[in-house]
C-alpha cells in the first residue's frame, strides 16, 4: 500500500509540482529528496537535499538537537557553542537565580568558557540516522488479527530493530509511528550530557511583552539563550567533568547579516510535538465545544487569582510567574484555536470532506466493507471518551496543576511511607528526607499562603459545581459531604491540622522524623487527599487510555483510507516529535478587516510599548541608551534594529528554538512562536493566516555585542554578509 502510495505521490509531483504552492506541512528528513526538494527549489532554495539530510557527509541535520525535554536547540559554531529560546532555557536560568543573582531579572553572561555554568540534568539529543522500518515492525501482521496480538508482534518486531540498530554503541534507538502507523521510522540519536550556560538577556529582553504579546503579533521578544555542549577529550558524550573540552560539531550554521524581505525562502529545521490533521469532525467538536471551553473557564480562575497576587508585590510576582506564564500560555492558544477553527468553517468543512468519502466509499463493495462503518464507530467512541476526557483534564487541572497547590508538595511524600512500610534502612530514610526539605524549600519558596489558599477554594468549587459525581476521588466527596461545599471552612482547617501549609511545620517535622511519624502523614488531610485524587486520575486515565486506542486504531485505517481517497494529494505525517522540515517564506498577513501586518518589528517598537510600570515592557535602560545612540553596528536594517519577523513555516510546539534558514543555508532566525489567527494550525492550516514568529538573529548578536559587551562570542560564529 505504501509503496503504491509513493509511486502516486512521485508521479503526481512530476505532473503538477507547480499545483502545491501551499506552504503547508512538516516533511520527513530522509524523504526530502524524494518529494519535497524540487518544489523547496523552486521557491528558491539553493541547496541539496543532501545538505539538509545526510549519512555520509556532514548536514544540517548534524547541527539541530533536542533540547532539554521538549525544545530545539541549534549549533552556531565550531566549539559547540548552542542557541535556543529564552523560554526554553528559563529552567536552567532560573535555578541559578537567587536574590543576588537576579540573571532571571539581571541576564547572565560568561565573559570566557571558565565562566560558564553547569546544568546537571540538561541534556541535548541528535539525529544520527534513520530509516524506513514499516516491513520490519508489520512483519508477521495477518488479516484478521485482533489489535493486542497485532500491538504484541510489532512491540517485539520494534524492540528486535531497536537493539540491532545500537548493539555496540553508545547510542539510543526509537521507533516511532508516522500516519497512525501506516508507516514505521528507526530513529538513532545521540545524547550530550554536559550542557553550559553562556548568556541569557534579561527577561524584559528575553521574554519582553510577557503573556499579554504571547501567541501575538506585532512581537518584539529577544526570546533566545546560549549555551554550550560538553565532550570528552574524544569528543564524544560525558557526564559533566572540568576535564571536558567544547564539543566540536560536524556541522554548525553560518549566520546571515543580510537581512530578509517578503518572498525570501524560509526553511525550518526542528522537532515539532504534535499535530492532528487528518482526524475527523467529531474530534474537533470534541475540543471547541466539550472540553476546551472548561478549560478555559479553570484557567480563567486560576490567572485571576494569580495575577491579582502578582500585582501587589515584587515577591509575589517572582512566585507566581512562572506558574501564571505556563497556565497562560495553553489557555491563551485554545482560545486562538476555537476561534480559528470557527472562523475557517473547520467542522463544516471536514463534514463535507467526510460527505464525499461516504459517496467515495459506498461506490464500491469492497470500499464499503473496509471503510463504510468507520465514521459510525468514531462517533460513537467520540461521544464516548470526551467526557472521560474532560474529567480526566478537570482532575489533572484541579489536583496535580498549579490548582490546590500543597498537593503537588504531598504528593512527594507518598515514597517515604512505603519505604517506612518496607522496613527501610536508616540511610535510604535518611536520603529520602533530604530529597524532600530540598523539595519544601524550593515549593515554599515559590508559593504564598493566601494565593495559595484562594486557588484551593476556587479550584475545589469548581471542581464541584462542573464534574459529574462518577470523577470525584472519595476523599472529596467526603470533604464536600463534611463541609456543605463550603471549600473556604475546609481549607482554614487544614491549615491548622496539615504538615504541608507552612514551611517551619514541615520542617520540624522531617528534622525530628521517627517512622511512626508515617501515621500522622497518612492522616494528614492533605496527603489524604492526594492519594485519593491519584487513586481516582489513574482509573479515570486507564479508562481514557482504553479508549483513545479504539480511535488510535480508527485513526489508522482513517488515515490509510484518505490516502486511498486522494490518490493525488501529497501527505505530511503528523507531528509526532521527530525531526522535521518545513519550507515557506517570509510574508505578513491580513489578519482582520483594513488591517496588513507587516512581516518585521524593529526596537522603534520596544521603546513604544515601554513602560516601566509594567513589569513585562520594563525596557533595561541600556538598550534605550543603544537606541538613542543609535549604537546599531553592523545589526541594523534600513537604519533600525530588526527583533522579529514572520513566515508561512508550518509549526507547532517543539519547534521552539528551531532554526530558520535562507536559502543559502545560513541562519536567518530563531523560531519561538506562531501568530494568533493562526494557532489552529495544529488541527487544520491555512495558508492565508497562519504564519510563525521567529526572532531576527541579528536582534540576537547585537544583544550580546553590544547590550551585554560579549562580543568574544561572536568571534567564534561565521557571519555572512
Ligand atoms: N507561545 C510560546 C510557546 O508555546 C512561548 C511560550 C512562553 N512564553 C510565555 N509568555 N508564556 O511555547
Ligand atoms: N512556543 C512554542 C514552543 O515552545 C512554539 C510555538 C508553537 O506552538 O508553534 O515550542
């Protein structure tokens, strides 16, 4: 089938290439060649597919990584020195911050290689090879099997492939599924361990404009950090020593001073995380209508309660905006996705498509025994799992995220019981304390009793007001039982009776721990509340689980189906966090009625949203001495400092960090957001509104020339001019 599918997709691009303008779609590394380079030619690109991808020569594959958890990071010299977003290095950033050293507030930066610090635990990952495995992992897969004995066979197929594939070698392996697992890719990658901070701006740089620009245009964000990556004295990956030397790359990117105008070819190169492009109406009246609407309400209450703490002091803000800026930030995208989806017609428009492949598939007997029940059962394990979904997503939001905050602090309390009821030994009980004043102490340090106390009874009123009765964990049943569903008395209770309100309590209590101290932990009414909410989640999250196999297993013959459908069309895989390629150009966009946004921002703009009340437009008094001087370098455009520019790459979370390149090859940009009409992107694209937002790198290296006086760095960086 697939091979077949390939041969359409070939011969169809040598008939029309011209037809597939659109830049829409996120391409596999290894096929480039095959599908994708002649029309990237086309809109300019000047390279080979080989330079994007390669086994035997050097490619830019080899200077893109993952990085951290859940980021792109990309190489930009010959010692290993990295670049990503400052959001995506605010972790590292933040945990060496401390009241005298504000490098959240202050920036950071290391005036030579001793100066640089370390991150245990950062790591970055890259693509060694990959290949096509779909015969090897579907080997032995008959018709007619039910879905266990097929999901039994191809686990053994894979973990056979996976271990072939690295025997020997340091190296890690991955299979994963592309096309609901129509198709089966072997990834091998290679992971660095010793990962250094170089610089960071000030967040009124770095995350400029805050939550209110976040998802937004015009954006005048310096959203980049630097570090470097660590080797052994053979190159290869170590854990952190001093003895380690700077890694040296195959690959790294030169860096464009040239600039870019609307036209310009675009490519990004990175890790998106997930998309959901081919799935069918009822999924996206699933969001928009069941669950995203909830969502939002609960976030809604959590951001107000924060942001009115944050208002009243300094302390306040620091302990709650990292916490605000992750609530913010999926709660302001569901929004853009409900109104982007509405505004192109979304559910309409599938209906219609699903209309045609009803009439495509009842046209033939053999069709309709495949496919003709397929959207029947989708909507019945649609009805079905939305609101198991819902209770699990209210469950998660309310006990275990940034909701009744204490709990995330019990709940780490859960292994010194067992290991008391294990008998274990006075070493390990020990160790395990330690574990747990560091993890009071760094909660405390960000958490304040009344915020704290107004979460836990908004949350819980919520809780009881919109979940059905069948998703309460026992314990809150009781609690509402015993309090009347008056939240407020319950908490003033607890937080006479609970070892997890305060710091003194908690410690004295773990300074002075006796294992029968594991008594009054289990009658603690928070931790008992943890457990029970636990309890409840994995139930509720088994269910959810068995569920969304059925659609999992939909999805695929779905999937197989619309490829059959459409002969002719092009398919990208949906984003599954491997490594991906999408091409566009640089272009503004319409977004309403008489309104053109233009494609770039200049520092004009950071000094007009300036204001030093607000904490997010605070702009440091530096860089307005630069912009009054007008101390541009060689950084400048038409006399103005660039910041950030747009495109019509298609990207999605993940991509953050990624590097967008020119057509030459150099880097051009940062990428670290997408436009609001746009954010629907994830489930269905448009070309006349989505665009992403990328940082110009030119704002970049004139923040570390001339803001931050780190100039050296750029003596190791290729600058084209
Ligand atoms: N929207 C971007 C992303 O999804 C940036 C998020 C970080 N910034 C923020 N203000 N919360 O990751
Ligand atoms: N900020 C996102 C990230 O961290 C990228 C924005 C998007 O979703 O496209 O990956």
């Amino acid at each position: 089938m697939i091979r077949k599918f390939v041969r359409l997709i070939v011969l169809f691009i040598i008939l029309s290439s011209s037809l597939l303008r659109a830049d829409e779609g996120m391409w596999i590394p290894i096929l480039i060649k095959k599908f994708n380079i002649e029309i990237m030619q086309e809109k300019g690109f000047k390279l080979s597919a080989e330079d994007i991808y390669s086994v035997n020569q050097a490619s830019m594959k080899d200077a893109v990584m993952i990085f951290g958890g859940g980021c792109t990071a990309d190489l930009i010299s010959d010692q290993g020195l990295i670049i990503t977003n400052h959001h995506c290095g605010y972790r590292p950033i933040q945990s060496h911050s401390t009241v005298d050293h504000d490098y959240l507030t202050n920036g950071f930066w290391a005036m030579s290689q001793e100066e640089e610090l370390i991150n245990p635990g950062l790591t970055v990952t890259f693509l060694k090879w990959m290949k096509d495995v779909t015969g090897e992992v579907l080997k032995g897969i008959e018709d007619g099997m039910s879905e266990e004995e097929m999901s039994d066979i191809k686990q053994e197929n894979i973990d056979g492939i996976k271990k072939e594939a690295i025997e020997e070698t340091h190296f890690t392996a991955q299979v994963k599924p592309f096309y609901y697992g129509n198709q089966y890719f072997l990834f091998v990658n290679e992971t660095y361990k010793d990962i250094r901070l170089v610089g960071a701006p000030p967040s009124a740089i770095g995350k400029f404009g805050g939550d209110t620009d976040n998802w937004m245009w015009p954006r005048h964000t310096g959203d980049f950090s630097l570090f470097r990556i660590y080797a052994g004295k053979d190159n290869e990956p170590a854990e952190y020593s001093p003895d380690n030397v700077p890694f040296k790359p195959k690959k790294f990117f030169p860096i464009s001073l040239k600039g870019t105008k609307p036209g310009d070819f675009t490519m990004v190169l990175g890790y998106p995380g997930s998309t959901y492009e081919y799935v069918p109406s009822f999924h996206l009246q699933m969001l928009t209508r069941d669950i995203y609407p909830e969502l939002i309400d609960v976030r809604t209450k959590k951001l107000e309660i924060m942001q009115n703490a944050m208002e009243k002091s300094t302390e306040l803000r620091i302990q709650y905006s990292a916490k605000a800026a992750g609530v913010s930030n999926s709660w302001k995208r569901w929004k853009g996705e409900i109104r982007g989806l509405d505004k192109l017609d979304a559910v309409i428009k599938k209906q219609e498509y699903e209309k045609r492949f009803m009439e495509w598939t009842g046209a033939s007997s053999e069709r309709n025994r495949k496919y003709g029940k397929l959207l029947e059962r989708y909507e019945e394990v649609y009805d079905e799992i939305a609101p198991v979904r819902l209770g699990q997503s209210y469950l998660r939001e309310v006990f275990f995220y940034n909701g009744v905050e204490n709990i995330s602090l019990a709940s780490g309390f859960t292994k010194l019981v067992s290991m008391v009821g294990n008998d274990a030994s006075p070493e390990e009980i020990d160790e395990v304390l330690e574990s747990l004043r560091k993890r009071a102490a760094s909660f405390f340090k960000d958490y304040d009793p009344a915020t704290g106390d107004a979460l836990a009874v908004a949350m819980l009123s919520m809780f009881d007001e919109n979940v059905p009765e069948e998703y309460y964990p026992e314990e809150f049943r009781k609690i509402m039982e015993k309090y009347n569903r008056n939240y407020q008395t319950w908490i003033k209770k607890v937080r006479k009776k609970s070892l997890f309100m305060d710091e003194e309590t908690l410690l004295s209590f773990l300074n002075s721990f006796k294992t029968s101290g594991v008594k009054k932990i289990k009658k603690d009414p928070i931790y008992m509340l943890v457990q029970s909410a636990g309890e409840t989640y994995g139930k509720i999250h088994s269910e959810y689980g068995k569920l969304n196999q059925d659609l999992e297993s939909l999805h695929r013959v779905y999937m197989k189906a619309q490829m059959e459908f459409e002969p002719d069309k092009l398919f990208y895989p949906d984003a599954n966090f491997s490594l991906r390629v999408s091409y566009g150009e640089v272009l503004g966009y319409d977004p309403r009625d008489a309104v053109f946004y233009k494609h770039y921002t200049t520092l004009e703009g950071v000094i007009e949203k300036d204001n030093p009340e607000i904490y997010d437009y605070d702009v440091p008094d530096k860089l307005k001495e630069l912009y009054l001087k007008k101390d541009y370098g060689r950084y400048s455009q038409d006399g103005k400092i660039p910041i950030c520019f747009l495109a019509t790459n298609h990207t999605t979370g993940g991509n953050s960090g990624s590097p967008v390149i020119d057509a030459e090859g150099n880097l051009i940009g940062l990428n670290f957001d997408r436009a609001w009409e746009g954010v629907m992107s994830d489930l269905m694209f448009n070309a006349g509104q989505c665009r992403n937002i990328s940082l110009d790198i030119r704002y970049a290296l004139f923040i570390i020339d001339k803001f931050a006086g780190a100039g050296y760095l750029l003596d190791e960086m290729t600058l084209v001019e």
